[in-house]
C-alpha cells in the first residue's frame, strides 16, 4: 500500500470533512441515492440539468472520508461541464481506480479527482471512491 | 501455558507480521489443528458412512469421534444430538425451515433481540411471513444489556420460539440466557441459542442450560472455515423433517417416496466437510488442553485492560456494558467524527487488522443510532503489547484526522 498521506491529503481531508457541496438543491431534475451495502455508505446526488449541461450539483448522506471526498471532488469537476463531456470523465475516472486508464491527457481532464489515484493501490477502498461516479452514470444514462 | 507459548502454535502469527484483533470474525488457527487435516488427507481420506472397505470405516470412526468429543464438550446427553453443518448460519436456517416453517402458526410469535446477527434475524423474517406469525424484539437498556422486564415483557404465551445470541458480536454484551431459556420455557415456547461467540471463549453446558438449539460455527474457535455444528434436543430433531434432501440421508428410497434415516445422519445431506470435522475435533482438544479457565484468566486480562486503555482516549466513543461480569473478548468503539473504514485503513498501515462495518446487525445499527463501528475482539494470543499497538495506531489515526473534524 501506498503511504497514507497519498491517500488522506489534504484536498481529500477538506472535501471529506467539510464540503460546501454537501447541502440540498431546491427544484432538481433528478434525484439518486447510491449506496454500498458493505459498509453502509450512503449518498444521495441531486442535480439539475439546462438542455445539454450539468448547472448545478449537491450531495447528502454519510460515509467515510474517501466517499464522501471522492463525492464532493466528483462534484466540483463535473458542474458545469456537457453530458457528453461529464460521461467522458466518468469512464476515465472509474478506468483510472480500475487501473485500466493510463492516458495522461484524458486523466488530465479529471481535475481535481486525480487526488484519488493512489485509491487503485488499496482494493478495500475502490468501492468507496467509486460510488457517488456509479450514481452519476446510472443517473445520465437512464436520463 | 502463557500467552508467548500459546502464540508459538499459530503459524499466521509469525508469518505476517500483524496484530489479530478480529478474532470475533474467525480466529486463527493452531499448527495442531492445520496438522490434523494435513493427516487427514495423507492418511484417513475417503467418504465416511459409504465404504465397505476398511479406510472409509476408518475415516467414518474419526468423523463419528469427532461427533462424540463435541457432545461432550457441550455436555449433550447423546451424540445423536450433534449435527454437522456448514457454519452456524446454515444450523439457523436449517431450524428456521424444519422446525419454524413446520411449528409456527398464524398469530404465534418469534422473539429475538435487537443484538441479533443478520444469521438469526433474516431467515425468522422470511419464516414468519410464510406462517403468518410475527417477529418481535427484545431491546436492550442504556447499559446495552437485556433487562429482565424486557425479556417478560416480550416473550408471552403467544411466543413459540425465541432466538438468542449467546454475546453479541458487536457489543459483546453476555445475555443472561439461563434466565431467559427458563422463562420462555415457562411460557411454552423453545429456545435457540447462537453461540458463535460465546464457545470459543466460556464452557457452554447444553443440559444446564436446558437450550432446546444451541448453534454456533467452528471458525471461530481456532477450528477450520466451513464447519458449523447444531445441538438440538433429540426429542425435538425426532420429529422435525430433514432440513436438505439427498445422499446419506435417507434409508430407503423409492420412485415416489422416502424414508430418512434416524438422527443424526437424516440432517446430513450429502458428503460432508469430512476435513474440517477433523479440524474440529483438534481444535476442541487444544481448547480442552489449554482449559476455558486459563483462557478466560488471559482474555480478561487483556480485555480489561483494553478498556482501561481505550476509556483513557477522550476522542472515542465506546459501545460496551460498564458490568464487566457480563462482557466478552469484543469492543467496539468510533473515533468521534470520524468514519470505521478511514480508522481500519489507518489500523492495517500499522498492520492491526480490526474489523469496521456494521458486523452483520443493521438493525443493532439503527437502533443504537449509528452507521457502523470499529471492533476489536481478542483470543488467547493476544497480548497487552497488541492493545498498546491498537492504542498508537488509534492515536496516529486520530492526529490526522482531528484537525478536520467538525465538532
């Protein structure tokens, strides 16, 4: 395993404890809760959609600090973007903690969510970086 | 024998260089027990009960001794009474259909408590709606025991069956089972005791404890995984229906009907894990051998001393019984404002395995107002190094954390 700071950085430390991302939307298009059976993560997406683009985004719930960081960073990258766009970085995200995406410019795109590369490194963890992206994707594609 | 004697025996110990501190998930297990199936398979293997030829009498008279040294153990008054199962999950469902589905009508009752583990909780779920009965709980007071109003307010004359841990696996809370058995049995209904977490740790007496069931899973007591046992009172075995159909079970067969063979084989479907009954039998001859009073004078040595330890951090929260007499070898405790699984991950960096979650008893969760926890469970060879090591690594996992913790 990696060295824990890796891991528990500060980017990650902050959206974990404290996320300005963690609040309710008023009137959003949709509406999702993920969950993790295993160890009882849960959180539930709202987001609100203008034609083709992610305007706004917000989360609530519980779980541990890669869940619910992993949420928030999630959050932060994908407002603002296209459908099109934010199904992209998804795919590169889950390939990235999967281990399968090595491209540097598509990871590139990740922002902020690069912090969690270091997750692929600890197996009992990838569940919990994964679910609030899982959320997203079952929510774009069932739209 | 000490504790640094005891350690030698377990192999994993020295191998990996950890702190075991989940043994309430399954312990590990001693060189005498990997030894006997090593000579199981080099000099005993064949299908017990099928062979004419001497080498499956053979394996059959050791599986068979295997069945009369754990009726001994428990003190059942007959072999007879000792069933082989997987784990304990399977002993549970296995009396939740043949003796649940068969005796529970409509408007009866099943009582359990709230400390239950989804094992003993799910399948009487499932039972009840097929019987048209009801499932009911027992909850426990603020010192996270069952009182004794609680237990005459649930169980009544409605209630058939009541199901009962033995220790909890979260809290480790000892349930006053002696009473609640005599109780119900007053009212009329059996009871069925999980003992998972309490045998490998305290001498359990099925005829004392007049238990119609008593279960519990070998895995947790230094024995192999896969091997479950099922004490239940031949009376009542007698006149239940065979939980699983097939091979060994049965005494004749025809086109359109069986008949089954007597207790205990009518329950044993199937080639059995022949290896792990082996298993089994070393392990309760190590724990025999070492004695349950030396085994409870190690553990509440170090089990007291890790809640003196752990009471010490202010930044913990600490889920357990203040009546020592009625607590076990588990703790479970959360780094306030801070989440089980980010503490385990912290733990395993220092290699102290702890178990995090939700241990199986959602309900216990929700009703104690919590996601989950931190467990710490200990056996005969863990030491007060192991609970000073769990102390740092606590202390570490709390540094990190703590200036990002909202108050």
């Amino acid at each position: 395993m990696e060295d824990l700071s890796d891991v528990y950085n500060e980017l990650i430390m902050e959206h974990s404890m404290n996320s300005y991302n963690k609040k309710r939307i008023e009137n959003a298009d949709f509406c999702k809760l993920g969950h993790n059976p295993n160890c009882g993560d849960e959180i539930t997406l709202e987001l609100k959609i203008d034609g083709d683009k992610i305007t706004d985004m917000a989360f609530s719930g519980h779980g541990c600090a890669i869940s619910q960081a992993s949420t928030s960073i999630m959050i932060d990258t994908l407002k603002g973007k296209t459908i099109e766009e934010a199904k992209e970085i998804i795919k590169t995200f889950i390939g990235m903690i999967k281990r399968e995406e090595t491209n540097q410019e598509k990871l590139e795109k990740l922002e902020d969510a690069i912090a969690f590369k270091n997750v692929a490194n600890m197996p009992a963890r990838v569940k919990c970086a994964l679910l609030a992206w899982h959320t997203i994707e079952d929510i774009l594609n069932d739209k | 024998m000490d504790i640094e004697n005891i350690k030698k025996d377990f192999p994993i110990l020295e191998n990996r260089k950890i702190t075991y501190l989940d043994n309430g998930a399954t312990t590990q297990k001693p060189i005498q027990v990997i030894k006997s199936i090593e000579e199981f398979y080099k000099k005993y293997n064949s299908n017990p009960h099928r062979g004419a030829y001497s080498l499956s009498i053979e394996t059959t008279e050791e599986y068979e001794n295997t069945r009369n040294k754990i009726a001994k153990f428990i003190n059942a008054k007959q072999s007879q009474e000792i069933v082989f199962s997987k784990n304990a999950t399977e002993s549970l469902n296995l009396i939740a259909y043949s003796y649940g589905m068969e005796n529970l009508k409509k408007d009866d009752e099943v009582v359990i408590s709230i400390m239950e583990h989804h094992s003993n909780l799910v399948p009487w779920q499932k039972v009840v709606k097929l019987t048209s009965s009801k499932l009911n709980y027992m909850y426990m007071n603020d010192q996270f025991e069952l009182s004794d109003e609680e237990i005459e307010s649930k169980i009544t004359d409605k209630t058939k069956i009541v199901g009962i841990t033995h220790v909890s696996n979260v809290l480790g809370t000892i349930n006053n089972i002696k009473r609640i058995i005599k109780y119900a049995h007053k009212k009329g209904a059996i009871v069925i005791v999980d003992a998972s977490q309490s045998i490998p740790h305290m001498p359990i007496d099925v005829q004392d404890l007049d238990c119609d069931f008593l279960v519990f899973s070998g895995h947790k007591m230094l024995a192999p995984l896969g091997i479950g046992v099922l004490y239940g009172k031949k009376e009542i075995l007698n006149k239940m229906t065979p939980f699983l159909m097939g091979g060994d079970m049965i005494e004749y067969v025809y086109e359109q009907e069986t008949r089954f063979a007597p207790l205990p084989n009518k329950f044993e479907a199937g080639t059995q894990n022949v290896e792990a009954v082996i298993g089994l039998g070393a392990a309760i001859d190590y724990i025999n051998n070492i004695g349950y009073d030396k085994i409870q004078e190690i553990e509440n040595n170090i089990v007291q001393y890790a809640i003196a330890e752990l009471s010490k951090l202010n930044y913990l929260d600490l889920y357990l019984t203040p009546n020592k007499e009625n607590h076990s070898a588990v703790i479970s405790f959360n780094i306030k404002g801070v989440h089980p699984h980010d503490v385990a991950t912290i733990l395993d960096t220092e290699g102290i395995c702890i178990r995090s979650g939700n241990h199986c008893a959602q309900p216990l969760m929700r009703y104690l107002g919590i996601d989950s926890t931190c467990r710490a469970s200990f056996y005969i060879y863990n030491t007060k190094n192991d609970v000073d090591k769990l102390v740092n690594a606590l202390n570490k996992a709390y540094t990190m954390f703590k200036k990002y913790i909202v108050k």
